[in-house]
C-alpha cells in the first residue's frame, strides 16, 4: 500500500484513548471539526514554548516567527496549488469571507447581483447577503433540491445575467455531502464575466483542492476540518487580489498578501495549520513532493471512506423509521450523511448515541439552515455521522447497531 493503514493512521490521534459510556469514543462529529494528531499538537505547543514572538524585529525569536510564517503559506500553496503570494491567513473563513465581502462590495451598488445557494453554510450567504444593505446589490439564492439534496442548477444558469457579479458556492455541502460541480460553476462564471468563489471548508477535508483547475478567484477553507488547529486560509487569485482594496490600517502592508490580514495573526494556529498538512502529505509511504504526496493520500482516504460510507448509509437504511437525505452513496460525495429517526428530535438522537454507545456525532441544521429549511425538518434537525481518517470499521458497525437499538 502506497498509503499507511488505518490502524497506524489512529496511532497518531491521541483522542481516540478518551472512553465514554464504557466504550472507546467513536468520533464521528468530523463535519464540524476533526481530532488533532499529535505532530500538530507538538508542533503548536514548540512554537509556544521556544518560538513565540511578533514580526519582523531582529532577534531569533521573532526572526524564526517570520520564517516559519513563510513556510506556512509554501505549506498552503503546495495543499491548493497556488502560490504563496496568494495565501491569506485569518481567524476562520467566516471573518475572512465578511473581509472579502466588505472589499468587493466596495466596487458595487444598486444594479449588481450576488448569486448564493440554498444549500450553503451560513458562512457563504449571510456575508453576501448583508451587502444587499450596505450597498444596495441584489442577492440571489438557487434553492436545493429536496428529494436528492442537490442544487437546482436549471435555476442557477437562469440567475446568471450580464450583471452578476460574484457566485458564491460551497465545493461540498457540510449537512449532506453533496458534492456541486465546479467545472461548471466556472463555466458560468467565465462566460458572464463575474468572480468565482468557492467555500471549500467542508471539501477541502475529502478531495484535494486544485485552484488552477478549479479556475476560482476566491477560496476558503479551515485547518480544524483537516486535523489541525482553528485557523482560516483564504486563496486570492493574484492579478484579482492586487486590483482590490480592503479595508486595512494606514500602516498595514499594501501587497498581497499581507494586505488582508488585519492585525497580528494566530502565528501558533498558522505553524500547526501548516504541519496539519504535512501530517496528511506524511501518509504517503512515496519520496515525492509535499503535492505529489498528497495526491496520492487523498484519493486513496477518499476510497476508504467511501466504503465505510456505503456500509453506514446501507445499515442506516434498513433500519424502520430512520429517514436518510442527500446523494446515495453511488454519486460523488463526502462520506457525510444526514439522518433522522422517527418520533425523535436530533439532540435526542445523539445524546442517545453518546451515553449508550459512546459515538459523537453532531445535531441540528449544523449553521446550513436552508438545508433543513427545504427538507422541512424546521427544529428538529438532523442528525449528521462523518467519517475520518480514523474512522474505522468497528466504529461504523457500533453506530449502525446504536440507531438500530434507538428504533426498536
């Protein structure tokens, strides 16, 4: 195997020694925030304990501050594809996509239109959207299909005018998995002549990102979805980036892309964000590149999930009452599924499962409220099960038997 096994790949999580209800915990709360490995965990307390300075002074500390910095953003622009001139830093991606939002809207007023999805994260509609005050655009929202939990892409092309001016769209749908075709997105785009952003947050966990062939002129993701700390990473096309104007401090930095980074960073965040990724690039048994490496581990992660995935959206569906939604698992998607059970609400559900059967699992609309909206689920929300690296089959099958026990 070109890729270290499952069982090696745990011995890396020291989370996964925690018991809970006389079980190993199962965590499968990935969708909103992965367990850290220990490198990371190594990595952020080193810089802490010998490293911790601020910027650009002339002492050892702060001078390996400012190397380490650097690399970061190498790390980053090796894990999209980009150039470490076109990778920002900033708390999460929700303040980094207000940041965005606020620079764009700038250039826009009454005549202009934002196209979102129904089936996003808050995160990558309310920024949006509060333009629609601010500086009098329209915003447009492509409702989500309920019966497979898609977009409505009929409706999507239709939005697109000669005065649209940015697509905002989630690579991956964090309630559902469903996976929203890019290449066609860009398309859209292109032949419109608006900007291009993807919300990468919940894709960038599951399939490599790729921004020269996604052909995006924004991208945002957050390391706590891949085995690091939280920080958010915000990728700026650079002939884009250098034409645009955010709001900053008069003695902050003019150049990209330093210029949208508003005030002292979380270096400690950034240095564990960036080993977050070589620990992945680190699976690979192969010599080759930090790129190359990870091209390797990620199809071969996205498989084995995927398998797991068939097993629990297979056992979860022959359980009376259980309510699956989304893409089955012969599309492409995220091993992420969303599920109710009859007669209970969501925090039933995993209260439940966590104090019989020592599995972790999120509940409620997970902040992608239009999703639950259109499913007509209201207060009830979902129930959401995600798979990892580390998830294994033992922890699957004790989940499938857990609902099974809930609906008898």
């Amino acid at each position: 195997m070109s890729v270290v096994s499952t069982e090696e790949i745990r011995g890396h999580f020291p989370a996964l020694q925690r018991t809970h209800a006389g079980y190993p915990v199962g965590y499968f709360d990935g969708p909103g925030g992965t367990q850290v490995p220990t490198e990371v965990i190594e990595a952020f307390t080193d810089y802490l304990l010998r490293h911790n300075a601020n910027t650009e002074w002339k002492y050892p500390s702060s001078i390996e501050t400012d190397q380490l910095l650097k690399e970061a953003r190498v790390t980053f622009a090796d894990f999209l594809k980009c150039s470490e001139r076109e990778i920002v830093f900033g708390n999460n991606m929700t303040t980094l996509t207000f940041h965005l939002s606020r620079t764009l809207g700038k250039l826009w007023g009454p005549g202009d239109e934002i196209i979102v999805t129904q089936l996003d994260h808050q995160a990558n509609q309310a920024p949006w959207r509060s333009l629609e005050e601010e500086c009098g655009v329209t915003v447009h929202i492509v409702p989500m299909l309920a019966e497979n939990g898609k977009l409505d892409w009929d409706t999507l092309t239709e939005l697109f005018t000669q005065r649209t001016r940015l697509l905002a769209i989630g690579g991956a749908s964090n309630a559902l998995g469903t996976v929203n075709d890019l290449d066609e997105a860009a398309r859209l785009c292109r032949s419109f002549g608006a900007y291009f952003f993807v919300d990468a947050v919940h894709m960038a966990s599951h399939m490599l990102m790729d921004v020269v062939k996604t052909d995006c002129d924004f991208l945002a993701c957050s390391s706590y979805k891949f085995y690091g700390p939280h920080v958010g990473i915000l990728y700026i096309r650079e002939n884009v980036g250098e034409s645009l104007m955010p709001p900053r401090l008069p003695c902050a930095k003019d150049y990209l892309p330093e210029s949208f980074e508003t005030g002292t960073l979380n270096h400690e965040g950034i240095v564990g964000a960036a080993v977050a990724v070589d620990f992945l690039a680190g699976l690979s048994k192969s010599d080759g590149s930090r790129r190359e490496r990870l091209e390797l581990v990620f199809p071969t992660l996205y498989a084995r999930s995927h398998r797991l995935l068939e097993c629990l959206w297979d056992g979860l569906q022959e359980q009376r009452g259980v309510q699956l939604y989304g893409p089955g698992p012969g599309e492409e998607r995220t091993p992420t599924i969303g599920f109710t059970v009859r007669g209970m609400d969501s925090s039933t559900v995993a209260e439940r499962l966590a104090n019989d059967s020592g599995l972790f699992l999120s509940h409620g609309d997970f902040y992608a409220s239009g999703v639950t909206a259109a499913l007509g689920l209201g207060q009830q929300g979902l129930v959401r099960a995600g798979c990892a690296c580390y998830t294994n089959d033992d922890e699957v099958e004790r989940l499938i038997k857990g609902v099974a026990a809930l609906c008898s």
